[in-house]
C-alpha cells in the first residue's frame, strides 16, 4: 500500500511531536513521590512482529477479539500511563495539576498533530465522538434558509445533532441514500447520488468515512473534491480514525471528527476534532473553553473546558506513539488483509450474505453479514460467544452480525470466526 502519511507537512508535524513525546516522558513531575506501576509481564514491543503487537494488550485470549472498535482495550504503554497519572493525581491532585497540565496539554496536542499531518493549533479534544458531532453541528455559523445535508446512513449521534439543531433555530435537513445494495455500491454511485441531492441553499455535508451499519467505506476525497466551493464537509471518522492511511490532506475534509478509544486504542473517553482555520472560523463555540488560562497562545477555543479525566487525556500521547511505531500505512494494510481473508471465507457460505463490499476500496475493517435471516442478536450471544468470537449486532434496522478484525486479531481467529459463522 501507498504511505500517504509523508507529506511535507506532515513530516514537520511528525518531528515535532516526536521531539515533544521524547521530552516530555509521561512521569509524575518531580515535585511527587508518587510510584511508577510496575507492567514487567508485558513483553518489549516489536512493531515489526504482528504477535508481539497483541502481546501488548490484556485482553482474554481465550476470546477471538472481533468487536475492538465497539470499545477497545489499550496497549500497556497507555494503560501505565493512565496508571501514572491517576497515581499523581491521588497523591496530590492540585500539585499534579499545576505542575503538568500546560505541558501534557501541549505533548498530546503535537503527538495528534504528528500523527494527523496538520498544526497544533487546528486540534481541540472531547470525550468521545459524539460530544464533537455535537460540538460541530450545533456550532456552526448558519443562517435561515441555509440547508445542512446528511445520508440515511450516518449514525444516530449526527441525526440527532442535526434534528436538535433544526429544532432551536429552523435550519433545514435533508438525507440523501448514497446506495441501493452495500454489497455492490460503486463510487460512481455514492458521488452522484450525493451531488444530486446537493441544493444552492446547502451549505454543509455531514458524513461518516465507514459506515458502523454496512461497513461501506465512503470514498470521502471524491466526495470532497465534489462539494468544493459549495460547502463544508464534515466527518465523522470513527471507524476510520486508528484503522486508514489518510489524514486530512489526503481526505480533503473540512472537519474531521473521532472518539480515540476505537480503533486507534487510546484512552476511554477521549475524542479529537481537527478543522481547517477557515472551517473553525464558521463555527462559535458551544462549551466554555479553559485553554487561555493554560497557554499564553491557546489553540481554538472551540476545546470544551471544565475539570476532565486527564489520567485518560494525557495518556493519549502513548496512544499515537504506539500508532506511529507500527506505521499507519502498516496498520491499514494489516486491517484491509484480514478483512480481506475474512470477507473471502465467508463470500461462498451458501447461508450467510455479505452486506460489506468485498473491495478494498469501499471497505474498510467492519464486516456485515445476515445469516439467513436469522436473529443476529441470539446469533452473537449464542453461538458465536460459545466458539469464543466476541462480534457484535448492528444498531440499526434491519440488525447484521458484525464483526471487525484488527492489529489485536490472528489470522488463526480469523479462520476460526470464518468456521464459527460457517456452521451458523
């Protein structure tokens, strides 16, 4: 696969946040006793070796892991550093505080940004994806008669932002369906249907990159290029964020919006949202922002203030370090091979249909299946968690089995999940 990620920015952004993450080790500061846990049974990380990638996580192995980007577990790094700073803030809250707020605030602010390709001061941080859909959606700069469109797709956290919104102040939404069958959408469809469906008065596209309900993988850069000078694109990345090689140049968003505890395996949580200056300055913020008494040149203030889980914040540094270290190109390709194998295994099952397009292109790591019409719940809960694959059920209507394999799943699960599902 094509590493995208080595753009000149993005490698400016990338020895910055590498600099920053050697200079400032998350330990307590100085001023504090506090102990250090001691994770001596978690073996050295070989980011080459796919088996010591999983060695890094305390997962069950009796379970093959196929629903991570439900609510993922995280890799030891971040789970001492989680450990650390909750120890800190224990011994001494306020101290801990004070003495380490500006500096973890601006080491997890350059390792997002050397991970995403983009400057520091175009990144604010939430608590999950949802906080900055609603952050975005409900703070954008609109007037009446200005029309927002989103997709029958999207999930329940962006119709939602979107009806509260068309609720306060009358801003019109219309939804666009981009394809007949998940199983054979082609770009050509997505991108006309969503051209055609765009109004002179549409001055926003709400999207989402991989789609939680077929694992249709948009093809966001075509869109985007589409919409040019005609609106804001806005997107909802979560099942994108940790799992593809492309940040916002290659995607051309405007808005990119993500939880980190998914399928980049960061802290629970925690959440990002990157725009564009120009993009940020269409929006007013919802939530009060505390980063001008932490920085004498904060980042925009779109960043929801208040006291937060900073054991959990501050440890995303780990989380992208410990991305950087396999490779984002090195993940995707991992991702898009076992989904791959996965897809392949059950494609001639004469009871199970596949819902996700088997391209690469149009997918990406969740995989959607009906099994004949039978209750998938009953199906995830029974047979499934019997042969030891944790999957899930789709939150939508009609519900799909749905499994995803990640940097934490063998290729000897994956043809365990494709047996299990065989005998269906």
């Amino acid at each position: 696969m094509r590493n995208t990620s080595l753009t000149r920015r993005g490698l400016l952004g990338g020895a910055v946040a590498l600099t920053a993450l050697s200079a400032c080790d998350p330990a307590p500061d100085p001023g504090t006793s506090a102990p250090r846990p001691n994770l001596a049974d978690v073996p050295p990380l070989d980011p080459k070796d796919w088996g010591s990638v999983r060695a890094q996580f305390a997962l069950d192995p009796a379970v093959a892991h196929f629903a991570a980007f439900v609510f993922a577990s995280s890799p030891a790094s971040v789970r001492n550093a989680i450990t650390i700073h909750r120890t800190g803030f224990d011994h001494n809250p306020v101290e801990y505080l004070h003495a380490n707020e500006a500096r973890y605030g601006e080491a997890i602010r350059m390792a997002a940004a050397g991970y995403l390709g983009v400057r520091t001061d175009e990144i604010c941080f939430t608590n999950s994806t949802t906080m900055g859909l609603g952050l975005v959606y409900n703070g954008l700069k609109l007037k009446p008669g200005d029309e927002i469109l989103t997709t029958e797709h999207d999930f329940y956290s962006t119709h939602e932002s979107l009806r509260f919104r068309t609720e306060r102040d009358g801003v019109k939404v219309n939804r666009v369906r981009l394809y007949a069958d998940p199983a054979t959408a082609s770009v050509d469809e997505i991108v006309g249907n969503l051209v055609k469906a765009l109004t002179p008065a549409t001055k926003v596209v709400a999207i989402t990159w991989v789609h939680s309900g077929t694992g249709v993988k948009l093809p966001v850069r075509q869109i985007a290029d589409a919409v040019a000078g005609r609106a804001l694109v806005c997107l909802d990345s979560v099942h994108g964020f940790g799992a593809q090689d492309a940040g916002p140049d290659q995607l051309g968003v405007d808005f990119l919006v993500s939880g980190c505890h998914k399928w980049l395996f960061g802290p629970r949580g925690t959440g990002i949202i990157w725009g564009k200056p120009s993009a940020w300055a269409q929006l007013t913020p919802v939530i009060p922002s505390f980063d001008f008494f932490n920085s004498p040149n904060p980042p925009h203030s779109a960043s929801p203030g208040g006291y937060h889980a900073y054991e959990h914040e501050w440890a995303l540094s780990e989380a992208f370090a410990f991305h950087r270290a396999i490779g984002r190109d090195r993940i995707a390709a991992r991702i898009h091979e076992l989904n791959g194998r996965l897809k392949e295994g059950l494609a001639g099952t004469k009871s199970i249909r596949l819902i996700t397009p088997r391209s690469a292109d149009l997918s990406a790591g969740i995989v959607c299946l009906d099994a004949g019409g039978r209750n998938p719940t009953m199906l995830v809960n029974g047979q499934l968690k019997a042969a030891g694959i944790s999957a899930s059920v789709t939150p939508y209507s009609p519900p799909y089995v749905r499994l995803g394999a990640s940097i934490v799943t063998s290729e000897a699960e994956v043809d365990k999940a494709i047996e299990a599902c065989r005998k269906l």
